[in-house]
C-alpha cells in the first residue's frame, strides 16, 4: 500500500508539472503572436519613415539647389527647418507604435507625456502617467504611478540606457498589479455570499488569503486559500494553498484538492465561478479534467499572512 501510495504520489506531481507546463506554453504562444503583429507593425511605421526620410533628403536637395547663389544662413536655417519637420513626425510615428502595446502620449514643451493603459482578459483597466524630459539626462518630471510600484528601481536599471524597455518593464508591472486587483474586486463583489470575513491582502495584491464555505447536502464546508503571487509582473499565483479544518474527512481533502488545481489553473474569479456552480460541488468528479495534487492540501486551517 505504501508503494502505491508513493506511486500515485508522483503520478499526481507529473500531473501538477504537466499542467504547469501546458499554461506556460500556452503564454508563450499568445506572446509570440503579440510579438508577431507588434513587429509587422514596426515594419510597416519603418518604411513609412523611410520614405518620409527619403522626401525629407529631395527637399534638403532642393532647398541647396534653390540657395547656392543666397545667403549661407539663409540655406541652413531652412535645413534646419526641414530636419525639425521631419523629427517631430518621427516622434508622433514612435507614440502611434507605442499606443499598439497600450502606451500612448503626446509631445510637451519639455518632452512627452505617456499615458500607460492597462487590462485583464479584455477588460480594460486603470491608465497611470508619466511626463518625461527626454533630453539627457532623461528624467520623470511628474507620474501617478502608485507608490509601491518599483519606479525607481526601474528607473534607474534602464531608463538612461534603454527607454524602450524601461516602458516595457514598467507596463508589465502596472499591468500585473491591476490585474490581481481586478480578480480579488471580482471576487469580493460577485462571491461575497460565499466569503466569510473580509478578503486579506495587502496593497500590491501579491498576497491574498480568504476563508469561503461550498454548500453541500446537509452541510457547508469551511476552507481557508492563501494564494503567493511571486512574480511582480505576474497576474497569476506563483503558489496556492487550501486549508480544510484539523481531522476533516478524505472528501473534503479531495475537494480542496480540486480547489487547488482550480486557482492554479484560471483567474481568481473564474475558479470561485467554477466552485461555486458546480451541480456536485462536494465531489472532485464534478469537476472533469481537474486531478486532483495533493501538494499545497491541508488539513489545518493556521495559515497565516
């Protein structure tokens, strides 16, 4: 019996890999594809660019044919006037490619101000700002980023020497951090009749903890989630908990075992969706397609934040 135990053990852990793997694959191929459409578009604002450089070269031509028997001064200021023309297009071109990977902005009297947008599973989110001073040394006049979002740090890794991937990284943050906002505001506003006590978190909803009951036949079954959101730019828990009561039966370790494999698997909302409807929630086999792990299953509910 032990040696089927260590069996179904590590079937059990293959299976939890085996699913790890599947949604890793799964973001990767949806980030290919983003990255696939951002590069044809880049491509597309490259030869715009070129041909305008290319007129913006016949007109500078031009401007020397029409003034070599003028002023020098006069010839250069005209160049000069091409050049600026032909750079603040350039940089109105760069802010359209940016509005395609949600930035946006316009250009001030001192630089650009950007306008960062979020979202989560096609629900837009709150918007953040920065205005910048792009001449070196490039700094951030004003934002509202919210304070507990590394700015700095990220400001000072790449924004002297990469611009680009300062918004980047910075977007990838802003966008992780609404995101677990929107499922735990979900979650408190569409499952509050399911929740016992106030959802415990903190202000970056890294860390979320929640006791909730499902209803069975004679009875409700208390469990208590705690769920680890380790990767800053991550919408999705990194490691996930449930908690039954002490001496609780084998059913209702199998059942938190479901719950388990459902906060790993899809947004905070969409897994209390799937418990709370379901037609048998006291069973794992209401649940098809769902093993159930025992890593992170307990029968003890003094899991604290």
């Amino acid at each position: 019996m032990e040696g089927s135990g260590g069996i179904f053990s590590h079937l059990e852990t293959l299976e939890a890999s085996a699913r790890k793997k599947q949604r890793e694959k799964r973001e990767h191929e949806e980030n290919v594809d983003r990255m696939k459409a951002r590069i044809k578009e880049l491509r597309r604002q490259r030869d715009l660019l070129r041909a305008k450089l290319e007129v913006c070269r016949s007109q500078i031509a031009g401007v020397k044919d029409k003034t070599q028997s003028g002023p020098l001064t006069s010839k250069a200021t005209e160049i000069q006037q091409v050049l600026l023309e032909w750079k603040t297009e350039s940089a109105k071109e760069l802010l359209h490619v940016f509005r395609l990977t949600g930035l946006s902005g316009k250009l001030t009297k001192q630089g650009v101000c950007l306008c960062i947008s979020t979202a989560f599973e096609d629900t837009y989110l709150d918007s953040y700002y920065l205005d910048l001073h792009i001449r070196q040394p490039v700094r951030i006049l004003r934002h509202s980023v919210p304070p507990f979002i590394p700015l700095e740090h990220i400001a000072r890794k790449h924004l002297q020497t990469d611009i680009k991937r300062f918004l980047s990284v910075l977007s990838n943050h802003l966008n992780a951090y609404a995101g677990r906002k929107f499922q735990a505001d979900q979650l408190q506003e569409r499952f509050a009749a399911f929740l016992e006590g106030h959802l415990q978190g903190n202000s970056l909803y890294n860390l979320l903890k929640f006791n909730y009951g499902v209803a069975g036949e004679d009875q409700t079954f208390p469990f208590t989630a705690k769920l680890t959101y380790g990767d800053p730019m991550s919408a999705f828990p990194t490691e996930v908990t449930v908690a039954c009561k002490e001496n609780s039966p084998a059913s209702m370790l199998d059942m938190a075992a479901v719950h388990l494999s459902l906060f790993q698997e899809k947004s905070l909302h969409e897994a209390f969706h799937c418990i709370t409807t379901s037609e048998e929630n006291q069973s794992p086999s209401s649940l098809p397609g769902l093993p159930a792990p025992s890593t992170g299953v307990t029968s003890e509910d003094s899991t604290a934040l």
